[in-house]
C-alpha cells in the first residue's frame, strides 16, 4: 500500500468540517479581572498623588519643630514607596516565576489488546530573569507499563531576546521541524486522545526536541509575515532496522544535526511552511550515513459569523530519507490531515462541543524489519469544561497493510480528560 502527495492533500480536503479551538479564552472573566485590577491600581494613584502633596506641603512649611517635621516626612516617604511597589505588583507580566503545565488521564480500548487507563502529568517552569532572558523547563511525569514511575526532561531552555526579529535560545529545545509536536501535541491542545502515527511510538519519524542552539524571528512583510528557524544539535543514531532513533542526549559522532524552517502567513488565519533536518547518523569510525527529514503543511485556523465558530485545519506531511545500509531502499513517509469544528456562535451548551475528523498513515519500506503500512481515520467529539479543560471520546479506523498481502484491522475506542493549567 503506497501512499502519494496527491491521494494524502485530497484526502485533507474532503474530510468533513466538524469543531474547533482548544484553548479558547474565557473573555468575560478575563475582562472583569482587568476591570477591577485597574479599579485598584487608579485608586492608589490617587492616595500616591495625595501622599506626594502632602509631602510637598511639609517640606515647604517652616515651622518651629523641624524634627518632628523630618520624621513625618520619613514616614510619608516610607507609605509613598510600599503604595508603588503594591501598584508596579498588580501589572501583567511583572511575575518573575511562573508553574503551568497540563495533565491527562486517557482510557483505550483497542481490538486485539487489553483495555487500559493511564495518566500523566507535565508541569513546566518558566523564569523572567529580565525583559531579555528567559528560561523554560517541562518534565513528563507518566506510569510505564511495570507500574513504576518515569520522570523525563521534555525541555530545558535559555532563551535571549536580541531584538524584535531575533531569538536565540540553547539547550533541549522542542524542535520546530514538526508543527505538532513544537506546537500542538501537549494533550490539552491535541484534539484527539492520541498523536499522528508519524510523532510518536514506533513509525516515528520526527524527533521530539533537539539539543543544540537555535536562532528564531520573524518579519513583517507588507501585510504578510515570515517566520524563520535555524538550529545545530546533536546529531540522530541509525538503528539495526534502518529506523532512526532521536534520543540525542550525546552525540555519536562530530557531525551535528542542521535543520531550518520556513513559514508564510499570507493572511493571519494561514501559515505554511516548510523544515528540514539534516546529518550524518552513523556512528564515529563507520561509514558516513546521512538522513534528510523534510516536513511540510499548513494550519489554517478562522472564527467567522457566517461560519457560526470556528475551523481549524491542519495538515503536515514528513519524508524521511536516510542512505541504504542494506537492501531495501529506505525511504519512510507519513503525515496527518485534520479538520475540527467548534460552534462557538451557537449560544447554547452546542458551543462547548467541537467535532474532529482525522486521516494519518505511515508507509514503510519494502524490505524493511518492520515494513507494515499503517492507515487511519479516527472521528472525535470533545466536550470544553472550561477553556483549558476537555473531555474526549474518539473511535479510531486503523487498518494496517503488510507487503505479503495479509491485511488486518486494529480499530480503538478512546477516551480522554485534559487539563491545562
């Protein structure tokens, strides 16, 4: 079963338009708490002002006591300091730590396997050390399957603003050569229980973060705007199978990992791009063996009246070439096309419900340990407890296709509880 651009772009058109936007804000909340925020910051502008005259008046008034004067004057000087420093604390944006992060709970119930639960929670810590340097950490807190607990470093990175069109950040990076998985995988933003067969398990073909320095803006360009990435890290390890593996904690040689991205919007509701990584993957002293990923889609996402919601389309396509060690051509591709649909203009409790249709596939080499084509469609329906809060259910088509022929089917029922926070 081979896949072509043409069948998998078709396949992201005629998907049915059903529901949208995860993380909607709740305006009318967010809008009173301003409201009262400044209410309060205007009225100590006034006791400060006041306080100021009043300090004005003494030191322009000569009378018999100066002491008693001057230690007034103190303690006014004293007021008028802690009522700036309480007023400068009630602005957004002055905190200089800060813990968010999400957590999930998923339940799967797949043909020919045992149904299970399992959770995971992934709190991330943010610095403002000054308006120009930051510093970013997420852990991955999940169950393994021996009951035990696995704790991960998802990303750690120090991030320097130079100017307005130019970021440069170090260390262990989401890597930006995947819009899912630098953007929407975190499952309080997913619109589906699971992640597109290419991002994750065993048919993965992109890496999930990249250690190494990166250098990232953008420019506005008339009415439109282009993003742009740059990065060097560790490099990717070829493993038996011709599969690659992105645990690059270390290096396995002395040529590191390039990649650069591209994106457009050509309008604010449109973005397309396009990525690549490159390197050579064999270990030092072997034979040199380069992998090229590139990785291009679009995301279109549009809140329209006549629309009555919102629309979200999402569509990415990866191709991973890496040199023949042996003898199949190893060539990989797979990606993603999604459409959802939430009525947010509907005016009732059919505004908290959003409709997802997904296709993705991987196809194999032929030749391969491990050459099955995999095909899915999964339908979801997601209920919004809060902006940051969701409850999905999805049932999943999945047919897989080895190249002797022999055909299966592994079709799921899941469900879902994330919460971001």
């Amino acid at each position: 079963m081979k896949y072509t651009v043409g069948k998998f772009m078709v396949a992201s058109l005629v998907i049915p338009l059903m529901s949208t936007v995860t993380y909607a804000q709740d305006t009318d909340r967010g809008d009173e708490l301003m409201g009262r925020m400044q209410q309060m910051e205007a009225r100590h502008r006034r006791e400060m002002d006041a306080l100021r005259a009043d300090l004005e008046a003494l030191r322009r008034a000569r009378p018999a006591d100066a002491d008693e004067v001057g230690q007034r004057i103190n303690e006014l000087e004293q007021q008028l300091e802690e009522l700036s420093d309480f007023t400068l604390d009630l602005r957004p944006g002055t905190s200089n730590f800060l813990v968010t992060g999400y957590a999930h709970t998923t339940f799967t119930n797949k043909e020919g396997s045992d149904s299970s639960f399992d959770a995971a929670f992934f709190p991330i810590f943010l610095w403002k050390l000054s308006d120009q340097i930051f510093i970013a950490s997420e852990l991955e807190v999940e169950l393994s399957s021996d009951g035990e607990t696995e704790v991960a470093l998802e990303f750690l990175e120090m991030d320097f603003i130079v100017n307005d069109y130019l970021t440069l950040r170090g260390g262990k990076f989401l890597s930006p050569l995947s819009t899912f998985k630098e953007q929407l995988h975190p499952s309080w933003i997913n619109k589906l229980p699971d992640q597109p067969l290419f991002a994750s398990g065993g048919t993965r073909l992109i890496p999930t973060s990249s250690l190494g320095i990166e250098a990232r803006g953008a420019f506005p360009i008339g009415q439109t705007t282009l993003t742009y990435s740059a990065w060097i890290a560790n490099g990717f390890e070829l493993e038996p199978s011709g599969k690659l593996s992105f645990s690059n904690f270390s290096d396995i040689n002395n040529n590191k990992s390039i990649g650069a991205r591209i994106g457009f919007f050509p309008i604010p509701e449109l973005e397309v791009f396009y990525a690549f990584d490159f390197g050579d993957v064999a270990a030092s002293g072997s034979a040199g063996v380069d992998a090229l990923i590139q990785d291009f889609g679009l995301g279109y996402v549009t809140e329209q009246d006549w629309l009555g919601g919102r629309l979200d389309v999402r569509f990415e396509y990866v191709f991973s070439d890496v040199d023949d060690t042996g003898s199949f051509d190893n060539k990989r591709e797979g990606g993603y096309a999604q459409v959802a649909y939430r009525p947010t203009r509907a005016g009732s409790f059919l505004s908290d419900l959003e409709g997802v249709v997904r296709y993705d596939f991987i196809d194999q080499p032929s030749g391969a340990p491990d050459p099955s084509d995999e095909e899915r469609w999964t339908v979801g329906l997601n209920y919004w407890l809060s902006p940051s809060a969701v409850f999905k259910l999805a049932y999943q088509f999945d047919d897989v296709d080895d190249p002797s022929g022999a055909k299966s089917s592994s079709d799921a029922v899941m469900a879902q509880v994330a919460i971001g926070f």
